[in-house]
C-alpha cells in the first residue's frame, strides 16, 4: 500500500504509461475492426450502393447548407489553390470540358470530328492544332487563362459555325463565357 501521495512527475510518468498502453490497444482493435468491416463490406455490396443512395440526398443538401454559409471563405481559397497550381489547374479544366463536351453535346462532339476529319486538308489541320497549341504555351507561360473560341459558334442559336482555322480565335476564359454560343454581325 502506498503511504505517500504522487508527486507530480509520478503522476505525469503514470498517465504516459497509461496513454501509451491504452493507444495500443486501441490500434490493435482498430486493425481488427478495420478488417472486419472490410470483409462485410465485400460481402454485401448491394447495401452499401442502397445506403449512398439514400445518404446522397443528406450529404448534398448539407454541402449545400456549408457552402452557402462560408461561401465566401470557399471561393478565397479555390482561388488561391488555382494560382498556386495553374499547370494543375489548367490540366483538370481541360479533362473537365472534354469530358462535360462528350456527356452534354455528343452531337457536336461528332461533327467536330467529321468536320476536321472530311473537309480539311492537312495544313488547314495542322493550322487548327496550331491554335490550341499556341492557347496552351500562352496558358503555361504567362499564366493566362487563354482559349480557343469559335467565332461564329459551331451551335449557336441563330447560325452554325464550322470547325476550321478561319473560324477560331483566342479569348480569355471570362470573354469566352461572356461570349457563350452568341454571334453578332459587325456593322
């Protein structure tokens, strides 16, 4: 039996000794839930697609709620990660757009193709591919965020443009936005 209380450095040995014990055994029975989830999850895949699907309606309206709350330290922070990482940046942009092109509008994504494809002669493409690769070096060297828009749009709402070098030119990405599919006759 002890007579003497703990002096403090007793006491702080005795609560290292005890966070240090406790921490192991709660990582051994980590590994073993980690493993034990894992195996039912294998098991019953069917579950888990049904409770993303009932949670997915949860999780967007919460996002929502967070965003609209701090919608402006959001928006500070996605810029700054934009010019930390323009190459990156640039990158996923680029995968995005090809991406929303072939869900949105697979339709002009194919007269794209058949119109450089069929009716171009192997300058003319080459002077299209030149396009793009010169929005690409501007993009890499100078930071800006550069384009490659069709003056009279491929699907505009009034008249249909072609895929051809004559028809392209380089924007930043507000004009080309402020642009959209509108084409205006200069008078």
């Amino acid at each position: 039996m002890r007579i003497r209380p703990y002096t403090p450095e007793e006491k702080e040995r005795i609560r290292l000794r005890m966070k240090r014990t406790s921490h192991l055994r709660w990582l051994k029975k980590k590994e073993e839930l980690t493993k034990q989830r894992k195996e039912w999850i294998a098991k019953n895949p069917d579950y888990m697609q049904e409770y993303r699907a009932k949670k997915h309606e949860q999780l967007s309206a919460y996002h929502k709620k967070l965003y609209i709350e701090n919608k402006e330290q959001i928006l500070q922070k996605n810029k700054k990660w934009r010019t930390d990482n323009k190459s990156r940046y640039a990158e996923t942009r680029r995968k995005y757009q090809r991406r929303f092109l072939k869900i949105r509008y697979p339709d002009i994504v194919s007269s794209l193709r058949k119109t450089t494809d069929l009716s171009l002669s192997k300058q003319d493409r080459d002077h299209l591919h030149h396009f793009y690769r010169l929005a690409d070096k501007i993009k890499g060297r100078f930071g800006f965020d550069i384009e490659v828009d069709h003056i009279v749009p491929i699907k505009g709402k009034t008249v249909t443009g072609l895929h051809v070098p004559w028809n392209l030119q380089l924007l930043t990405m507000k004009q080309n936005m402020k642009k959209f599919n509108h084409f205006q006759l200069k008078e």
